[in-house]
C-alpha cells in the first residue's frame, strides 16, 4: 500500500516540535489540534497544517462574569420528595445539591416563577400557602394536607461551568478559580460574547480552524452535596432555562411554561420520557434562539477567513445536528466522539455540514497510556468497531486527543495507528459520496424520529447502563449493516404514514419509555397505519416491550401483528399453550444457539399457534415471527451487540421484509464477515470484523457463491462482474 | 403413644369390608366416605362410622335437563379479537371454544344482551352496525373502522357440566352421557333441585353427611376447540352469568350490567384484577342468592336429621367461606383439598360452621399408587406442610380420598398414615380452642381483604404457576408462622384505619395486580393513612411491586416508606449510589445465603443511604430496610416458600414491628425447627419440619435457652414455666 496523506488530526503540545514532526509524516496528519490541558506553541502553528483552536463561549471569562453575577446561567431544579408529619412543613429545598455549583435565584419573585407541588395529589399549591425563607433556604408551608409529599421546584445560578466542574474534582485542581458560566440571552454577555469572539480572531491569526467546545448552554450535569455526579442527562436543557427564556417563550409561543414543564416530576424530560408538547416547544424555541447566536458567531470566524468547526457535547444543548434549526448556524465542520458504530454514523450523517471528524478512541491520557497496558487493544477494538460503520457512512476525517509525547512513547500503537490512517484513507478515497448497495430499508419508530436520529437509549454519553445495553445493540448492529436505516417519529407516522420506501418499521424499548412509545399507542391514527402498513406488506420488528401500554385486552398494543404480548398476571387464566421453538428457519440460520437477549423480557407469550417461536426460555417467547395479512412481525427480547446478534438482527429484517431471496447478495455466510458493496465503483468489500482468521462462503452480487479466506481485521476489495477468488 | 380413635375419614368401596374395618382400626377412622368412581354398599354403611355420601346438585339429572333445555346454565364468552380490513367484518365469535360444552344463546336477543366492541377505540359498536347469521354462529359488522380490533361478547347455553367433562375426557369415558348442568334460578330447575333433596333424603336413610358437591355454579372452566382447558379461574363467576340474573341484579341494584362487566376484555375478572364496583356488585348478588338457596336445601338435610357439608370446589361459586353471606347457609362442615400450609388454613379458618375438614394428599389413585412409586413420600412432605399450619388453628378432621383397594397395597404407607393420624388427633387433642402464641400480628393488604383470606395469587387451585410462586410462598410461610394473620382490602383502610392490633403491613405481588393494588394507590387516602400509621410506629413490608402505580415522580407509591423505588428508565439520569448489601443484620442473622427471591424483581434501586440494603445482586436491590418515622418498611424482591424464606419472613415482620427484643421467645435458632406456645395450656411444642434430625438452641417462654436434638419430623410436647432438656 502506497504512502497517503490527509484527513487526520493529531494533537501536539508545547515542546514537542520533532516527535510532532515525524508523527505526522507517519500519521500522514494534515492538521494539529490543542487539546485539554495543552497548548500548541507558535512552532507548532507554523508546520504545513491546519491548525485546530479550542475555543470557549460562555465560560473561561471571570472577570467579565463576576462583575455580571446577574447574568449567570441558571436552571430549574426540584427539591426532595418531602413528607408532611402536618398541616405545616419546611423543604430544604437545596438538599441534595452541591452549593459551588448552584444557589439559588433570589434576583426574580419565587411567588412568580417557582412552584411547590403536592406529588401526592399531583397538584399545585397555591403561592399563598408557601414562604421563601432566604436566610435558611427553605420554602415553609401551611394549610397542607398531612402525609402527602411536597416538591419545591427552584431557579438556580448556575455559578461553575458543569465540565470545568467535573475535570477541577477529578483532577484535583485545587483553588484554581470556577469558570462561571454566562448567559447569551442576557445583554451584556451576548455582548461580550460576540464582541470577544472578534477580538480573540485578531489574537489567533495561526488559527485555521476555531473548535467551538461548544456553545451556549451546557447538557445538564448537576452534582451533590458531596461534590459527586447528582443527575446526568446528555440531552437535558434544564440549564438553558432562565427568567429571559422563560418570558420570550412566552411571547412567542403564547402560553408560559410552568416550571413543572422543565422539572418534569424529577425526572426533567430526559430522552426516555415520552416528550410533552410543551417540552417539544421549549426545544424548537431554544433551538431556533441558539441557532440564530451560533450564527453570528460562525459568520465572525468566516469573516476572518477561519473555518468553524462544533464540538458534539459540553455545551451543545440548542444545536442538535439533526434539528431544523442547525444548518442555519452554517458551521463548515462538527467533531464528535467515536464510541463505536453508531456514535460514528451519528457523527458521520449530519447534514448541513462540508465536513465531519470523529475522535477516535484512547485518548492519550495516562489512565491507558501506562507502563504494562496495550493502548493498541482498546484502539483495535474502536476501530473495529467504527470501520463497519464507516464502510456504511464515512466521516469525513479522524483524529485523536490528549497528550501525543504519551502515544509516542508506545511504539506499537504508534504502528497500529498508522495503518488505521492508512486504511481510512483508503476506504474513504474508494467510497465517499458514493451510496452503498442496501438490501432493504428500515426506519427506527420511536417519540424523537429524526430530531435523535442515532441517538436512541442513551442517557449520559456512551456510558453503559444496565437498563440500555440490550437496546443500544441495535442501532450499533445498525450502523454497519449493509441496510439502509432512517428515523421516524410516531407524529411522522400519524402524519405522512409509513414512507413507501420503508420495508421495516423497528420499535424498541422499555415499557412507556420515548423508544417503546407509551400512551402515544394509544392513537388510534397511530395504530391502524401500521396495522394497515404492515397487513399490505410491511415488516414490523419489535424489541422488549415494543407499542406498549395497557389498553383493550392487550399490552402490546400490536400483538396481532407481533404474534405474542406479555403476561400481566390478568390473563393467567388463559391457558398458553405454544412454547416450543422451532429448530430450523431462515431467521436464526448459521447462527450459534444459545442467543444472547440481554436483559431479555419475562413473560412473553405466543398468542397462538400461527406465532413462530424461535427461542424459548425458563417460560418465556425470546424471539418469534408471525404472519399478518400480506406483511410479518417479529419479537426480539433484547438485543446486546455482538456479531451474532447483528447477523439475527439483519436476516430478522429480511424476514420481516419478505426479502428472504435477496439475502445471498453481496453476503457471507460467517457471521464475523460483512459485506459492502458500492455499485457505483464496481466494487466491493469483504470486511472481517474480527482479530482472527476467518473463512467463509461469499455471494458476489449477482448471487454467485465463492468459498475465501480473510486474515484478521483485513478489509479486501473485490471488483464486481468478475468470479474472484 | 396410646391407640386414639376419631377425626378421620376413611375412602372405602363396594366389596372392601373385611379390608376397610381393619384400616378404620389402624387409623382411628370414625368416618366413610364414597368417592369419584366408587360407591359405598350397604354393608359399609353398617359399620360404626359416619357415613358421607356425595350429593351434586346441579347436575347428573340428564332426564331433567333434556326436557328443559331452555334452563341451563349460561355464560358470557368473548371472541378473538378480530381485525377489520375493511369496513366490514365477520367474525366467528364460537372461533376457539369447545362445542360439546356451549352453544349460543339464540333465546334471548342479542342486540339486548350482547355487545361488540371496537378493542381500538374501547367503545360499543352500536347495535344497528351489526347482526348475528345464527346459521353461520357469525355476527357481521358494517359501517366500522379498518385496522380496529373487534371482539364480541356473546351468551352460551353451558351443556356440559366442566368437572365432568374434565373426567371424562381426561379418563376417556366415551359415549357416557354428558351431565347438563341446569340453572338454579329457572323456574323447573329450582323447583326440581329442591324436590329431589326431599326425595333422596328419604332414598338415602344410612347417609349421616350429605357432602355437597358442591351448590349451583361452576367456577370459570371453559375449554377450547380441541377438547382442552383453554380458560380456569378458580374464583370465577362467568359461569353464574344469566338472563335471569342480570334482570334480577338490574332490579336489585338499580342498574343493569353490561356484557363487558363480566367479560372484562378477556380477563373475566379473575383475582388478579383491581375489582369494579360492579364486579363487586355481582359478587355480591349471586353470593346471596346461592346462600339463601343452599340455605333451603342444608335445611332439608337438617330436617332429615342429617349434616350437610360442602366440598370446598367445583360448584363453589357464590359461597366463598369468608364472604358475608356465607354463615347463613347453616352448613355443618366445609371438607377442603389440602395442598399445603395456606390451603389447610384457608379451610380451617372458615367461620359460621360446626367443622372443617381437610382432604390430604396423595389420592389414592394409580398414577401415584403404581408399582415401583412410594406414595409416603408424597404424603410426608404434604403432612409436613399441612402440620406446621395445624398447629396455628387445626381442622377438625382430617381425611383422604380415591380407592381403599389401592392404598391397601402399600403396607408402609399404611404404616405412615397410622402414626399421620395418631398424631393429628395428639395435636388436635392439645391445642384445639386454645388460642397459640403469637409474636405480633400481621394483615396482608390487598384488594380483596379477608374475602379471599388464605387465597392471593391463586389461579387454578393450588397450581404451579411461574408468576405466582414468588408470592405464594409468603401465604405458605405465614401459614405456619408463629404470628397472628390477618386480611384487610385498601377499602378497609380507607374507611377504618389500620385496625388497632395490626403490627404489620404486608403488600405483594406484580404492578397493577389486585394484589398488589395498581390503581387503588393513586387514592390519597389510602395513602395518607398508611404512611401515617407506619410514621407512627407500624411496620410495612413490601414484596414484588407493592404500592406499584406510576405517579408524581414514584413508581411505589409508598417508596418514601420502603426506601426503594423501581428505576422505569425514566430516571436513569439520576446517578444511584448505594450498591453496597450489609453483611450483618438482624433480618438475615443465621439465614445462609444466597437467598431464593424467586423470580426476583428487575430494576429496584435504594433512595438514599438511609435505606439498609439486605441483599444486592446483579444490579439490584432484593432485600432491604428503611426506617420510616418510628415505623419501618422493607422490601423483598419475591419470597417463594422454603424454610430459609419463612425464617427470613418472621425476623422481617419482627424488624418492620420493632419487635427484634421479642424475637427469643419460644423460638428455635435453627431455622427448620419452629416452635408454637400454648400459654393456656402451659405447653409449647418444638417441630422439626424436616425428614433429618436437627439440633437446635430452643428459648422457652422467658427467652431462657437450652439446646435441644429433634428426631426427624418429631414433634416434642414441652411444659411452659420449667427448664426442660
């Protein structure tokens, strides 16, 4: 493989102007990036490539801020459920909360904008019957109803920025100062916010690239009264609320938001809660205000010739890259974290961008890069896992972040390292712009369609969870399936039907969470579009409790078409009769049994002989198949990524799709192999996704049959129309 | 011990005489019954012994039956839901059932006494977009919505009487004629049930027990096309459904029942839903008119100088033994199948009559009296159950059931249930009327109260079911236990507090449950009340979901109780610190673990660190307490029965009551020894419930202690007030 170059970012620091040199000639790194923790010195600046600047809006700027501790950030938080022993009580209400983070918003009138709610009645209680005790914190109440619980919810300043927050405890910074975090909407920080944004362009002239980390309001990271992690919602825009917003709001969407809208009961809207119309407002009304800042800061940076890249997290919350609202900001680029294939396509498919990067993992930061640790295993199996991916959707360039004098020490990851580079170039110069072969299409139904688009199941960012594993597989097995996937939203369904190009409608969650749909199954629109959709034809896979809620003699609101549903304990009477697993079909073909369904579901029941089980375990359906009208359903448990599960999943949906025909093309028959075929070229790729040997059956794209061998991690390209071996 | 004689019933049959005076020897029998399938002769019926004849009431008169055709019983069926394609639909409504059972009920008119409904929508179908084809057993709808489920509610003629039909089928009877059942309420049927009484009493001179088999209505047994148990609920009242019922209950209470309140979407009310007020309402109805029915014909038994006993079973419905109406009946004696502990107190309790009697196990028939099976081991273990609830509040007699011939053959089983029933009439001698010693009290909470005392969670009669067991087991431990049970519904709170001497709360069972209460927690009273009464001093201990509703922030929502709550995915944002199980605590002192939570329970996370988490695996919380004011909570993830569970239940009850100083007394550490104090005897007992020796530290009735070995499954007699060894 000849020598190539392009397309990488490499992080460099201070004094370290060779090493940086060489690296990048291996590398074949066209730009240089700082990172947390390092700076680039004018040397570095001045080698042949572009230069990347980390670059703070609404935090970093004390002597701004503490002259405008007016103009702090703020959000709603709620207290403590707290019990009445009386018809009196006190809430402490900042119980729980950590005093250097958040105080409380004395500045506007309690009595207007914070509410105490009776969580046992579910109702407001009136302002007349609570005071604000300031000296003590507390909201005393009287004329209550005994044994009922209390909430108070509360506006805060937010007075340290959430990550410098996070990075100060963990690394123990000491007393190096709190970045206090500033307010856009607010007057003189939207002023010093654009006017700095100038000032610092005429101070950076090395610049090339300003990285927005990222811009005005931070996800919400609240921490404890120990200084600990509290509540963690990498989608959550309670810390964009403030008295501003909360009046614009107001004005322009013609009804005020009660701050129950924002607190949500405790659980402040996070993704899993099936989002209310006012939130949905409360986003589109952010969204838009957020857009229009970001853009007067971008145009800045291209006035000046610069180019504006966002950083995906920290302060993101506004620019969601699949919103209405983000091609306006008109940014040239977005860098994203790279957990695995999903994060990857979620980076890699955002429209309204020229470029996109992915920051590959490990970081080079001590906690990988130590003496007696293989820094190029967690790098293997990230690339591993991204490449599938990337083979679907390609970001546009990778890169990497931390302390590149650690990396340089390891000289095998360095050596691993250059051939993922290698290899990168390569896949991307072979595939960009041009479309993959797909077999079929299946779109992801779920309360956030588009908006989330591969963003389902997570609650803080790439974190595991013992709740989401089983779910998130799925759209990781997605994300490098030679299928195409889109997103819909049940409000997309209701409105627009089933898009006719779909051949599979997937639905995947928890019980009355945004991703299984609750109470949205309800809709009567709803439901008979996709009886309809599916009965003339459709393909319907439902995973754990898919169109649950408990309504006319059902749980899953779809049984018929799915063929099972879930025991209550109401129908116990009901004899079940149908538990015996079929040992042979199209579904679980080639694929080692026993399965692995996660967390899986209890109490899945077939409701009828027409069910096909095809797995069943201690009294329970784990996966199934069933016939409706001219179209199929399909029950899965769970599904945990691995390569088994991602094979099952793929031929589930061309089962469901009827497609069983078209199975054998551009396919392999092992199951750690993939195929990805790009008509356009001619070409295709044979990819083995693991770190061994494996031989297998390949069907070229007309179907024919060839018996190959691919050495570990290899990716081969293959010239369609000819019988290659 | 000395030979005693009495409190035992004896199975005999035709030309077993010799045989049967030498067993009514060995095992004391002062009684003989006839049996299904055998008959007593006259010269049984000479022996010194109370003879029982079985009497059905309500069927076995085919020539009666065939001519009033127009007087059977009748039930509300539903139909499948079926999927309209288009706006039209037929649906075959007899679809699944069995037709040698039902028929429809063309007699009366459909339009009045059907309903169809759209599933979808969960409304009526008028009546003028449907008819019913009777040719075809079809009704059409017109005029409806596609891709709505619809389903109808129909009445059918029952002309097989369940118990038999199961007989019959199940021991291939052939062409043996099929026993209509006819309906109590119809003006021949009652006129015939009651003549007859007159008429065989007088045929019957030898009978001294008329054992009702039992009154007027089947429990809900319906089969499906295939000549199979398709629905059972053993507490159900469809099968009591009528004409003449529903315009007698219109009368009496003032409105008319519709279709869909017998029905109930296809759950037919069984146990396990929250009932309505009109389900309620039925129970009622038909509870006193069974009562005031079997009343007239137990007088007649009486009138003949007889005894009438009910089997509590089969036509049972309406006379539910701790229903309110129940005492009036009259009845001497109620015989019961003893499955174990729960079942034989659930008989034993039974109020208003002269005795109870329990029917033990094995039966005597050839599927357990086989050659090459030991019958004893099945009588060991259910004798061993059975004793330990014996000797809380003992029947009155014990007996068996099936072929004398076949038990005969079996000389060490013979043995056996010699020293069985030595041993009952030791107990029954000692304790009988003699209040037990009890620790403190506990009430089990549920929507059924002390209706259904001894009966939560059962589907089919005491049948293994995977969703049940988990909870079955706390009934089973309780049922031996050395506290004091009791049965109260959320509307007994509601209405009268917590009853003065209830030490303990106890709630179990799955989310929306009846058991559990679903909805019945969203009622603040409720609520208020039991957090009040915890808050002051009284003891709650959850098991499975208690409390379970989502609301205000909750999923229990008596978490602020428990300390625990059930993460629904809707506050995975909030970070849940306490993992951390406590090895030493007064709960699970001397309980080897692992310990058995049966079906556990998913996604139970601690509150907060005041929460004593017990036992933590896999992510979650399966045992812990809470302190909660001066009262307690704690929560059990599931409590299947075995000694270890039992064990662990009576220290929970002593925690939650704050009764830990009271633990040693009559007490042993060993957890398969129990101990039951008779304080107006002066006695106490020491029960090895195992088939091997224990030894045991034992505290008497001043906590004094001594160390004790027991012979396997002995039961030692102890004096109060002396230091024994």
């Amino acid at each position: 493989m000849s020598k190539t170059k392009g397309r990488v970012t490499l992080p460099s620091e201070t004094g370290f102007l060779e090493e940086t040199k060489e690296m990048m000639e291996r590398w074949g790194a066209d730009a240089i990036r700082d990172s947390d923790g390092t700076k680039l010195s004018e040397d570095l600046k001045s080698l042949d490539a572009k230069i990347y600047t980390t670059y703070f809006v609404s935090r970093g700027h004390n002597d701004f801020s503490r002259n405008h501790m007016e103009e702090t950030q703020s959000l709603y938080l709620m207290s403590r459920h707290t019990l009445a022993v009386d018809t009196t009580l006190r809430i402490s209400f900042m119980d729980g909360y950590f005093r250097q983070q958040v105080m409380p918003d004395y500045d506007h009138d309690p009595k207007i904008y914070w509410e105490v709610m009776d969580r046992t009645l579910g109702t407001v209680v009136p302002v007349e019957n609570w005071e604000v005790w300031t000296e003590s914190d507390e909201v005393v109440l009287k004329d209550i109803a005994p044994y009922h619980e209390y909430t108070v919810s509360f506006l805060v300043k937010a007075i340290w920025d959430p990550t410098q927050m996070y990075n100060h405890i963990t690394n123990n910074w000491g007393d190096k100062e709190h970045d206090i975090p500033f307010d856009v909407r607010k007057k003189h920080s939207n002023e010093y916010i654009h006017s700095y944004m100038s000032q610092w362009m005429k101070e950076n002239p090395r610049t090339d690239v300003v990285r927005f980390t990222t811009f005005f309001y931070h996800f919400t990271l609240v921490f404890n009264d120990l200084g600990k992690e509290k509540f963690v919602d990498w989608f959550g825009y309670s810390a964009s609320v403030s008295v501003d917003a909360l009046e614009a709001f107001a004005k322009e969407k013609g009804y005020r938001l009660r701050p129950e809208h924002i607190v949500d009961k405790g659980y402040y809207n996070t993704a899993f809660r099936v989002p209310t119309k006012e939130y949905l407002d409360f986003i589109d009304f952010q969204s838009a205000y957020v857009a229009k800042q970001a853009k007067k800061l971008v145009d800045e940076v291209h006035r000046h010739g610069k180019e504006a890249m966002m950083f995906l997290g920290d302060n993101w919350i506004g620019t969601e890259p699949y919103g209405k609202y983000f091609p306006e900001i008109g940014l040239d680029a977005v860098v994203g974290s790279v957990g695995g294939g999903a994060t990857l396509r979620m980076i890699s498919e955002i429209p309204g961008v020229k470029y996109t990067e992915g920051r590959f993992l490990p970081y080079f930061f001590p906690d990988t890069f130590r003496e007696g640790n293989d820094p190029t295993i967690e790098a293997k199996e990230n690339w591993r896992m991204a490449r599938r991916a990337i083979m679907r959707k390609p970001v546009d360039r990778i890169g990497y972040g931390g302390y590149l004098s650690l990396a340089y020490q390891f000289p095998s990851f360095v050596d691993y390292i250059e051939k993922v580079t290698d290899e990168f170039r390569e896949i991307y110069d072979n595939i960009k712009g041009k479309k993959p072969y797909t077999g079929l299409k299946v779109a992801v139904l779920n309360s956030w369609g588009t908006l989330r688009s591969w963003q389902t199941h997570m609650v803080a960012h790439a974190l595991w969870y013992k709740q989401i594993y089983s779910y998130l597989g799925i759209l990781e097995a997605l994300s490098g399936d030679s299928v195409e996937v889109s997103f819909l939203s049940f409000e997309d369904v209701k409105t627009n039907g089933v898009p006719q190009d779909v051949d599979v409608l997937l639905n995947a969650g928890d019980a009355g969470t945004a991703f299984s749909g609750g109470e949205e199954w309800l809709d009567e629109k709803l439901v008979t579009t996709i009886r309809r959709w599916v009965y003339e034809g459709g393909g319907f896979i439902g995973v754990g409790e898919p169109s649950a809620v408990h309504h006319g003699g059902r749980y899953f609101q779809l049984a018929d078409i799915l063929g099972v549903d879930k025991e209550l304990g109401f129908s116990l009477s009901t004899d079940k009769y149908f538990h015996t697993a079929k040992e042979k079909h199209f579904i679980t073909e080639g694929i080692e049994s026993p399965l692995d369904f996660g967390e899986g579901m209890k109490n899945i029941y077939a409701l009828g002989k027409d069910t096909e089980i095809l797995s069943y375990h201690d009294g329970q359906v784990e996966l199934s198949a069933h016939d409706f009208g001219k179209g199929r359903g399909i029950y899965i448990a769970g599904l945990p990524f691995n390569f088994e599960n991602a094979r099952l999943l793929h031929r589930c949906m061309y089962y469901a799709a009827h497609k069983e025909e078209e199975l054998h093309k551009l396919f392999a028959e092992n199951i750690y192999v993939e195929v990805h075929g790009y008509p356009e070229i001619g070409r295709y790729a044979l990819v083995n996704n693991t770190d061994s040997e494996q031989k297998t059956a390949v069907y070229d794209e007309k179907g024919r049959k060839t018996m190959t061998v691919l050495a570990p991690q290899e990716i081969r390209w293959m010239e369609m129309e000819k019988n290659e071996e």
